[in-house]
C-alpha cells in the first residue's frame, strides 16, 4: 500500500476569543501515514486576557470578529464564509487543525456541524481534550466516503488508533454530518446526527483542556474544502 504524507501543517491555539497562535510541522496522521516531520517553526502571538470563569460557547460562524484562527498561507487557508467557518487545505496527504476560540473546560458536551464543499477530504472532524505541554489531544474524525469514523489519541508517543467504525448514520458525500461528543469525567460518549456510540476512556490526566477541528486532505488532489457551522460547547454539571 502507497504511503502518503500526511502532516500537520497549522495548529492555532486560541484561548477564549483572543490568544497565540502555533505554526508547526509534527507528527504525521496515521493514516497511511509513517514518517516524522520535526518542529521546525513556532510563532507566538501575546495572550490578550484569560477568562476567571468559562460558560457556554455558540457560534453560527456569522460575526467575523468572533476569534477563530483567519489567515492564508502556501499550506492553508482559514476564513469565515456565508456563516460557515471555511479551511481549506492546499496541500494533498495533510493534516490541519486548528483551536477552537473558548477557554479549557473539563466536563462538557461539543458540537459541530461539517461538510465538504468543492474537493472532499479523506475526514473531519472535532479535536478534544488539548494541552499544549506536552502537546497532547484525541480526534473524533468522519469519513463521508467510506461512512467510517475513527477516534485518535495523540501524544509525546505520536498517535495511537482507538476506535474505527463504520455507520449508515453517517450521511455521505457533501452531505452535512452533525457531529457531538460529551465528555463527563474520564469518558468520551459520540454522537453522529443523532446516533449515539459506544465511548471510549480518557487515559490522560483530567482537568481542564481545550477543543478545536480537524481536517485530512485528499491524497491525490490539492484544495481540500471543508466548511464548519454552528460550534457549540455545553457545561455540564459533576
């Protein structure tokens, strides 16, 4: 089987509306993929202000000025786009996430609502979990295609595969997936348009962490278009 590259190219690290953004080359997505890219570039933007409490988050993606990473570069653009939260990866075989702009929070539900539009990817999804030192979060990524979900942990170690699943939940092609994954004390629990699957464990240390999106490019053809809506995290009471 062909080995394709697939490498994180953008990693934005927002804390609540206004913070840093991270630009690296790390380990390779898993899929298909097996060689390492080292760190070879970090820039930093200053933290503005960080939140004394964190409530709920909802963004339909209308106000541009809501705090999502927006920018474009040889490798990604990111920007919103008709209420929709759109990232385009401009390489084949790579990986792109970016950081959802609300403060860390440790029991909560997250949603989102995804599709792709123009050249489809191989998944998207949502990153869970985040902490930056060391670098450490899960993925709970769909593929439209296949109608496969797979969850992913990443760490120091590079990435561990936990969950591959296929489901006639999934709605294929461009087709909107709304995807949802609670998260109440060391358990994962998905949701794909309303079905619920079995969850997994959280092996990390609990507390507070970040959330934030994911998208794998197409592995033979450039411009890899998703569009994200509606972004939503819900507290949920211990």
């Amino acid at each position: 089987m062909t080995k394709h590259l697939y490498r994180i190219a953008v990693v934005a690290l927002l804390f609540c509306q206004v913070g840093s953004v991270v630009v690296v080359q790390a380990d390779n997505h898993p899929i298909a993929a097996s060689q390492v890219d080292p760190v070879t570039s970090v820039q930093y933007l200053p933290i503005l202000f960080k939140p004394v409490s964190c409530s709920n988050f909802f963004d339909d993606f209308s106000n541009p000025a809501s705090g999502w990473f927006v920018g474009e570069d040889s490798t990604l653009l990111a920007e919103y786009q008709g209420g929709e939260y759109r990232v385009v990866d401009k390489k084949t075989n790579s990986s792109s996430i970016i950081d959802a702009p609300t403060c860390k929070r440790q029991d909560y539900i997250v949603e989102v609502e995804a599709h792709w539009a123009g050249v489809m990817g191989v998944t998207y999804g949502l990153m869970l979990g985040t902490t930056e030192s060391p670098r450490r979060f899960y993925t709970f990524e769909v593929n439209a295609a296949s109608q496969d979900f797979n969850v992913y942990s990443y760490g120091p170690g590079g990435w561990e595969l936990i969950v591959t699943q296929h489901s006639t939940a999934i709605l294929a092609g461009a087709a909107t997936n709304h995807l949802r994954v609670t998260h109440q004390g060391d358990v994962f629990t998905p949701w794909i348009n309303g079905s619920e699957f079995d969850p997994w464990v959280d092996t990390t240390k609990l507390g507070e962490k970040g959330l934030g999106l994911i998208i794998i490019s197409n592995p033979d053809e450039v411009n890899t278009e998703a569009h994200f809506d509606n972004f939503s995290v819900t507290n949920i009471s211990r």
